[in-house]
C-alpha cells in the first residue's frame, strides 16, 4: 500500500514537473504568435489568415505532414547533439560542421564503395555502413575540440566555430573536384547518386516522409535514456553542473568532457547522414546552411530535454514547412517566419520576461502561474 502511494507520489510529481518545465516556452510561443499577429496586422497583412495559411501548410495534408515530419528529421538529430552537449556543461556551435562532414563521408561510402570493392553491396550492409560511418565523422570532428577542452583548456565555442569553417572549406573544395558528379550535365557541387542498397526507403508510397524519421524518434528516447538511466549520463550530467564536485566524487572529468562532445558529434554527423541516404540520395554544398545553428535555438526551446527537443523541432519543421502556403495565401514576406522564431527564442531566453508579463513565481522548483496579463 506504501509503495503504490509512493509510486503515485512519484508519478504525480514527475507529471507537475513536466508541466512546470512546459509553461515558459508555451507562454514563449503563445507571446510570439501574438506580437507577431500584430506586426502582420501592422504591415496590413490578415494575422488569422497568415496563421490559418501556416497551419493548413504543414499539418493540413497527408503531403504536408510528411514534408513536416522531413523537415523536423535532421532538427531532431541536430537539437539532441546540442541538447547533449549542454548537459554535459559544454556549448557546441559545430553542429554545422560535423553535419555536412557526416553528410559528406556518408555519401562516399554510399556512391564509392560498391566500385572500389568492384561488387554491388546488400542494403543490409552497405546502408548500416554508411550510417556508421558518418556518425563517426562527426564524433571524432567534435572530439578534437572535446580533447583540446579537457587537456588545453581551450574553449570549445572557439573552437567549434573554427572547426566549422575547416569542415565547411574543405567539403566545398571536394564537392567541386575530387567528389563531384562526373557527369558533364552537371554543373553543381554535389555527389554522384549513392547507390539503391545506401537508401534509407520512404514510408508511405508517394510521399518523402522516411524510416529516418522514426529512427530520430527512437533515438531521442535512448538520449533520454542514457542520460536518465545509466552511470555515463549521470557522468555527463554531473560534470556538466559541476566539474570540480565530479573530480572529488571520483568522476573522470577530461575523458567525460571528450566523450560528450564526442557523442555530441556523433549525433550531428547522424543529422547529414539520414539526409543522404533517407532524402536527398547526394550530398550538395550549401543543402544544410542552417540546421546546426537552428539546433541551438531547437535544444535552447526544447530546455535540452529530449522530449522537448523533439517537440521544439516539429515546431520548427512546421513553420518552415507552412511559410510557403502561408505566403501564398496572404502574400507575406516569408521573412516573418524567422522573425517567429526568433520572438520565441527571445522570450524563452529571456524568460524573466514572460515571468513579469504573465506575474509568473516560481516557487521551489516549481513554477506558478500567479496572476493574468497584467493583472
């Protein structure tokens, strides 16, 4: 009987606490998506319209879900690798990199090994290899800067913006010589097509909505999981609010700063692979300008926890993907759907904001909504 009202306890607590972690960034979102039905209305625009435009563009369709559910795949893959390095007490600015490097080695192995080894490779084998190996890529890109962190002390924001422009330089400079399509038709920087047994297969028949998809669900949970449930998260966790408390408990501070960064990378470079191999079928300079650092923003709004990881990026993919109706329907700039995002970043940033709008106190850890809209 004690152990079922503990049980209850437990499950009663976890569950306001969700909710109290919940409040901020949906006041954030419901704020933005006020401000900016005013600046629309402001511009002589139809704020209801542009909103109704946004949501019918991502959510009104079987196509307009799957290309949401596309769009939020590699968010989900890059939020995870920032919402892990910040557990870990470290900022990773190099999601950006370590995705086109993973993008980059995935697509070689995928159009190159089959001539190289001279046979054509089962999917069995060649898809899995393809993956690892630019998951790997991103791992050991990010944990260079990892090393030089623990050992050096050298700052891993420095240092993974630098990587960036390493990472960035060099695969241009692949992508129009060693690397690039052969084919005298083509005048892009990209790849050859990687071959059949390298695809990840779509889902639903007609529709661009893959596999990868549910694989990001999947491995948001076992980030969870890790972090949650076995010794090396509690490592990283604890390392991450407090290094020199880690030290003392026995903890391996450098080898736990190399190995999150690492990790961190490794789910970059998984970002650009499922690219590759679910979507795009090729690697092409400039495809993924922006995924790492609306990763930050995406770990920033989902508070680096998985689940809100997820729920920060299908935001993201759905005004992404919803702009074009949006604009469309109402012929506003697709502009204002950045300047939603960056309203909600603002406010969950700056969360003392909604605090003193909405008279929010927090209490303990938990947080109480006191008083309405300037009451």
């Amino acid at each position: 009987m004690q152990s079922e009202k503990k049980s209850g306890l437990s499950l009663k607590t976890l569950f306001r606490s969700a909710l109290d972690a919940m409040l901020i960034p949906f006041l954030a979102i419901l704020t933005a998506v006020v401000l900016g039905g005013i600046i629309i209305a402001i511009v002589r625009g139809n704020p209801f319209l542009a909103y109704y435009g946004l949501i019918d563009g991502s959510f009104g369709s079987a196509k307009a879900l799957s290309e949401t559910a596309v769009w939020a795949t590699p968010y989900i893959f890059g939020g995870l690798a920032v919402a892990l390095a910040f557990k870990g007490g470290l900022f990773n600015i190099g999601a950006e990199g370590q995705l086109a490097l993973g993008a980059t080695v995935s697509a070689l192995i995928g159009y190159a090994l089959p001539g190289w080894l001279g046979v054509e490779i089962p999917t069995i084998i060649h898809l899995p290899l393809a993956i690892i190996v630019g998951m790997a890529a991103g791992a050991i890109w990010a944990a260079i800067v990892g090393f030089l962190k623990a050992y050096t002390g050298g700052h891993e924001v420095i240092n993974t913006i630098m990587m960036n422009y390493i990472a960035l330089n060099t695969i241009s400079f692949l992508l129009n010589g060693p690397m690039k399509d052969p084919d005298p038709n083509n005048v892009i920087a990209r790849t050859p097509l990687i071959a059949d047994g390298a695809r990840i297969p779509t889902i639903f028949e007609g529709l661009r909505v893959h596999w990868g998809f549910i694989f990001a669900l999947l491995v948001a949970y076992l980030v969870w999981w890790v972090l949650n449930k076995t010794t090396l998260g509690f490592e990283i966790r604890t390392v991450g609010m407090n290094p020199d408390a880690a030290k003392y408990a026995g903890i391996n501070v450098k080898r736990t700063i190399i190995l999150t960064m690492a990790l961190s990378g490794m789910l970059a470079g998984l970002a650009g692979t499922i690219e590759v191999t679910g979507l795009n079928y090729r690697h092409e300079l400039g495809f993924s300008i922006g995924y790492g650092f609306d990763a930050i923003a995406i770990a920033l709004l989902g508070k680096s926890h998985p689940l809100g990881v997820v729920l920060a990026a299908i935001l993201f993919a759905a005004m992404r993907n919803g702009a074009t109706r949006m604009q469309f329907l109402t012929q506003m700039p697709v502009d204002l759907i950045s300047m939603l995002q960056a309203l909600i970043l603002l406010f969950v940033a700056a969360d003392a904001i909604i605090r003193y709008i909405y008279r929010i106190k927090a209490q303990g850890e938990r947080v109480v909504l006191t008083r309405g809209w300037g009451g």
